[in-house]
C-alpha cells in the first residue's frame, strides 16, 4: 500500500484562507483491502510545545459532505475505515491553514496508513513527508510547484496519481478502479526526517512517527485472528 499527498502547496501564510489537498491511499496488491485505515499530520516544525495547534487541518466527509476537525480526533473517528479494491486508489479530500499567531518557518505533513483484512492478514504503508514553509500573517506566497515527498538530505519526486477516484468515508466506503500499480505508481520517501526541519524540531518528529507506528501497530495487532498471522508491508 502506497500513501501519498497531492496539492498541498510548498507555503502556507499564517491567518490565509483554506487551502484544499487530497491525501491518497493505494492498493498495490491484487487483492481487495477489506479495512484501511488513513493516518495524516499537518503540523508545525517550529513550535514543538504545540505543533498540531499551529496549523487547523479538516477532512472532508464524503458521505455528509461536512468538514471534520482534526483537533482532539483519532484517526478512526475521523475518517471511519474503507474498502479499497485490487490495484486501486482511494482519495480522501482534506483542507488545511495556518493560524493567524503562528511562528513562522518549517512545517510538514507525514501520511501513512494501515489495514487489516477478516483473515487476518494486515500491513502498513511507508510513512511519506512533505515540507513545507510558514509565512508571516500578510505575507503572499510565491507561485511554485507544491509540496514534495522528501527523505533527509534528499528532496524527493512529486507524487502523482494515476486514475483515482475519491471513495466515500466512513465505515465500507466505496473503492475506485484503475490507480497506482507497483510498476506505474508514485515514488514516495522512505521514513525518515526532513532535511528542512531544524535539530530540535527533527527529534520532535522522530517522536511522532514513532507513536504513530505504535498506535497503527497496536491497532493491526487486534485484528490479527491468533498468533503467526501474516503481518506485510502492501
């Protein structure tokens, strides 16, 4: 399973306006996903005492088509788990700013995702990073292209979709045909920190993405029927 986001723009002004993105989660395998669950941080690199504060990320719920916050909300609650067929992409439409006070510099979006099937067989997807940069409140960002995939020292490729289709949210939302395939698919950076974020912000992150292991992990281990099932990468 391929996890990447689309969209998100390489800066964000504090106190702007909405900024719209999609994150995407694809089957690269030829069987069907019978729950996969979404993991996405958008957050400041810069205020490590309350990163996720900085910035107001909200997904929006295909089935009611409202907006749900992410402040205070686990990624079940928030996005419901999904279908997703053989070699197929699910999209999930999200929007984001940056609060008026927020310090500027580094920020970034990390994505991933988890699923489990009734067999008991599970798996994950590499977590992805994006960077991008905090303006100061009135400042204008510049026209370029938006954010990328990046490993450290390394900036990565853009990761582009094939033919996905947005899939409803909640519990059994729908799947989409076509999509990425191992061959034709995107290329997404190995876990790892950015080269962008600063020492400090750096082991902050590391943190993170260790406790967003640990939460996909316990998480999969429960739906693993017994011991030896079958715990891969798709």
């Amino acid at each position: 399973m391929h996890a990447a986001v689309h969209g998100l723009p390489h800066q964000l002004a504090a106190g702007g306006a909405w900024t719209p993105f999609s994150m995407t989660l694809t089957n690269t395998t030829g069987k069907p996903l019978e729950e996969v669950q979404p993991f996405l941080l958008v957050s400041s690199a810069e205020d490590v005492d309350r990163p996720y504060w900085e910035l107001e990320t909200e997904y929006r719920d295909a089935k009611t088509g409202r907006w749900k916050t992410f402040h205070d909300a686990e990624p079940d609650d928030l996005f419901g788990f999904f279908a997703v067929g053989p070699r197929s992409t699910l999209t999930l439409q999200l929007r984001t700013r940056v609060v008026k006070d927020a310090k500027p510099g580094a920020g970034y979006a990390l994505t991933a995702g988890d699923y489990r099937n009734r067999d008991g067989s599970c798996g994950s997807a590499k977590e992805a990073w994006y960077d991008f940069t905090i303006l100061p409140a009135g400042a204008k960002p510049t026209q370029a292209p938006t954010a990328k995939p990046s490993e450290p020292g390394k900036p990565g490729a853009t990761a582009e979709p094939g033919q996905s289709a947005a899939a409803g949210g909640g519990t059994g939302g729908s799947d989409s045909t076509g999509g990425l395939s191992p061959q034709g698919g995107a290329h997404l950076a190995a876990t790892g920190s950015s080269s962008a974020l600063p020492a400090i912000a750096l082991a902050g992150g590391a943190a993170m993405v260790v406790g967003a292991g640990a939460v996909i992990g316990v998480r999969r281990r429960k739906g693993v029927a017994g011991p030896g099932a079958p715990d891969v990468t798709a």
